[in-house]
C-alpha cells in the first residue's frame, strides 16, 4: 500500500474515535440515540473534509472540502438546535396568574 493510502486510513481511524468520544461525553438525557449518532456521523465528516480542504492539492478538492465542512457544521448545528427545541418541550410551564 501506497503511504497516501495509509496516511488516509490512519485519519479516518482517528476521527473515528473522536466522533465516537464525542458521542461518549453527551448525557444521554440531552440526545436520543439517532442525534447522537447523526452527530458523530458529521463529526468524523467534519475531519475528514478539513483534512482534504486543507491539503489543497487541486482547487476542486479545495472547493468540495470547504462545501464538505460546511454542510456538516449545518447538520451538527442543527442537530443541537432541534435537541435544544425538543427539550424545551418537557419544561414545566409557570401557571399563568389572573389578575
């Protein structure tokens, strides 16, 4: 195998168990299992298309990487934002007061 090859395989590895710690970190009580995972799904994406943005070997994988990055810090953003949202939902609401 080629070093490129291995370099790769070796990066992949690595955000593999970052994404996967990140998951470990969350209390269970604030993802459910799907956003979690989604969320480590675009966490491994994360590194990998930084990876291949910042190499800038050719100005496509330059450009596909940064649309890479991008697309998955929307998913990862929204995943928090919908959690936040479904949270918000099982607050005990104040009675409202007559006046």
């Amino acid at each position: 195998m080629s070093s490129d090859i291995l370099v790769n395989l070796y990066i992949f590895v690595l955000a593999t168990f970052l994404g996967l710690e990140v998951i470990r970190r969350v209390s269970p009580l604030l993802h459910t299992p799907l956003m979690s995972l989604t969320n480590a799904i675009s966490a491994i994406t994360v590194v990998g298309s930084m990876v291949i943005a910042g190499k800038q070997e050719t100005t496509l994988s330059t450009v596909l990487g940064t649309v890479a990055v991008t697309a998955s810090m929307i998913n990862i953003v929204g995943g928090y934002l919908i959690t936040y949202r479904m949270l918000a939902m099982f607050k005990k609401r104040e009675p409202k007061k007559m006046p």
